[in-house]
C-alpha cells in the first residue's frame, strides 16, 4: 500500500468522467468498513513509534516522525465516537493532505483501491441527523460502507478561522457595500456541511449572499432551474465548487456548466482540499477559471473579488465595478 499516489498520472485521466478511487480500511472496535478519495492519500505505512507529547489533543494519539516531517496522528476511531486503538503494534496510519496540511490517521486496517464511479456514491440517509460523520455512503460486497467528512473532524480538533484579515478594510467594507446594493448571490457546491458554512461566512464579509447545494447533481439541476427562468448570469454571479462530491463531482459539474449554451460563461472556481499540484491540469482539462486550496479566507476572498468585480487602489466605493469576467473577455478578443 505504500505510495498509492504513484499512479497520479493516470488517475488524472478521470477527470470528466465522474469517476474516483476509493481507498477502504477499518476502525478499531467498529466492525464496518470506511473510505477515503485516493487522491487526498500519500501513503499508508504500519504505524510506527509514537512520541507522545504534552497538551496533545485528546484524538492525538502522538507525532510520529516519517521522511523529516513530524506529523501529528489522529485516532479516527475516536475522532468519530467510537473507542480508542488499543493494538498500535498492528495498526496502520494513512497519511493524507487535506486544507495544506498533512495529518496521520491511525486505522486498524487497510483493505483495497477501489475505482468507482461516483454515481454511486450517495449522500448520507436523511435520518443520520447532523451529528453524524458521513460525508457520503456506497454499497461494495453488499455492505454499506461510510465515506468519513474528514474536514467535519479536523474542524472539531483544530478549527479553521474563517474571518477574513481583510474584512475592515476600505476596500472590502466598499466591495461588500457594493455587493449588497447589487443583490450579488453566488452559489456554493460541497457536500460537507462544514465546508458550506466556512464558504458561507466568508461571503457574508463580502456582502454577498449564497445558494447552497450538497452535491454536484443538486447545482446543475438548481443552475438549470434558473436558466428556465431567464439569463443565468442575471441571477447569480459565479460557482464555487468543491471536487468531492457524491453523484457528481466537481469536474464533472465544471464540465456539464460548459456544455450547456445556458450555462457556459458562469465563472467557477473549484474549491478543494486535493491540493497537489496535478490539480491544476485537471482544472484546465475541466474547464474551471480558477483552483484554489481549501480553506483560506482571504484567498478565497480575492478570487471571487477578481470574479465579481475589480477594486482599484486609490478609488472610492462608487467607483467599484461589478461584472461578468468571461463576458469582458469575449468583449476584449
């Protein structure tokens, strides 16, 4: 199982497909199997020699050392309510990149690589209530198997700040002003509700209001709602799109946006904790405007600022200028 991500390459090659590689493994004292996208996975080792430090969180099981890098081990076990790993000594740790960090999970075991298509990944049933750690479900060897909102628990252990540095500044208290005059709606796809409402309130600094979805298929059926009703670019400004997604995901929903006459100029910005470096040939291969990593609130801020409207230095707050940047540039060729 080590280096799993030496196929990045060809894993690229599913992007538009809707497709994704699902990593299984088991909890220790939960008898279910879980899953993680492969491509937020950088290796799976068997759980080394831990150093255990003071003042570590209570799902911190220790830092293990690996390649030069010390990296703090999570038990998932008890990150989502079930008893902590007892046996280390047979345990493993997966270590995965999610919002520009890189973190351990300590698992009891590590089963396959799946590739599935993402139809078949399903949301959460709606009685699991909101307390609940699914991200999403699939059924493999007739068995339901849990796909972890892993963002969901990195916030409860360390949250992410999501107030902007920004945010009382001329220049953003005059964007958002301006916003609000405009009625400027924008929507947000992402299926953890965690990562809708870090979006959400970053907006809200901006004066701007947010439709959103759960998933990719839930965006285009919303966007193609709106279209029935008249010019798209009239009723909301751009899209903001996580790529993890069950149904559809986000290159898949990129794609389907540029695909319909409808549809094609919104700006979307894929927003995502993948945060390698081949996701930029897979934004460019999917039709996105930009990429940005999870979760920065002033960069993200300044990429829907850029998308929306400019704000000059030296100009005052009636002089901001809301409009299509894709229209702009049709203008400009």
């Amino acid at each position: 199982m080590i280096g799993v991500m030496d196929s990045v390459n060809e894993m690229t090659e599913l992007v538009g497909q809707n497709r994704m590689e699902l990593l299984l493994f088991k909890l220790s004292g939960l008898g279910q199997r879980y899953g993680i996208n492969v491509f937020k996975v950088r290796e799976v080792l068997p759980c080394p020699r831990l150093t255990i430090m003071p003042k570590l969180q209570r799902y911190v099981v220790g830092v293990a050392h690996i390649r030069g890098q010390t990296i703090s081990v999570i038990d998932l076990a008890m990150a989502i309510g079930g008893r902590p790993t007892t046996n280390l000594e047979k345990s493993f740790i997966i270590i995965a990149e999610y919002n520009r960090s890189t973190q351990a999970f300590l698992v009891s075991n590590v089963e396959r690589i799946l590739n599935m298509n993402w139809n078949k990944i399903m949301p959460p049933p709606k009685g699991a209530g909101h307390s609940n750690y699914m991200t999403a479900v699939t059924e493999i060897d007739n068995e339901l198997v849990e796909i972890l909102d892993v963002e969901k628990i990195l916030d409860e252990i360390s949250p992410i700040k999501t107030y902007m540095a920004e945010s009382g500044d001329t220049e953003t208290e005059a964007f958002a002003k301006q916003a609000k005059e405009n009625k400027v709606v924008i929507m947000v796809a992402d299926d953890s509700v965690v990562a809708r409402k870090q979006v959400k309130s970053s907006m809200t600094q901006l004066g701007i209001d947010v439709i959103e979805a759960s998933d990719g298929k839930k965006a285009l059926e919303k966007l193609r709602e709106m279209a029935d009703k008249g010019p798209v670019n009239q009723q909301i400004k751009l899209v903001i799109s996580d790529v993890e997604m069950p149904e559809m995901d986000g290159y898949t929903l990129c794609a389907n946006i540029r695909q319909d006459s409808r549809l094609k100029d919104l700006y979307v910005i894929l927003h995502t904790s993948l945060s390698g470096v081949f996701n930029l040939g897979m934004v460019s291969k999917a039709g996105a405007n930009s990429f940005i990593p999870k979760f920065n609130p002033d960069e993200l801020a300044n990429a829907v600022k850029k998308a929306v409207g400019i704000v000059d230095s030296g100009v005052s707050g009636a002089d901001i200028i809301m409009k299509n940047p894709i229209a702009q540039n049709q203008q400009s060729a």
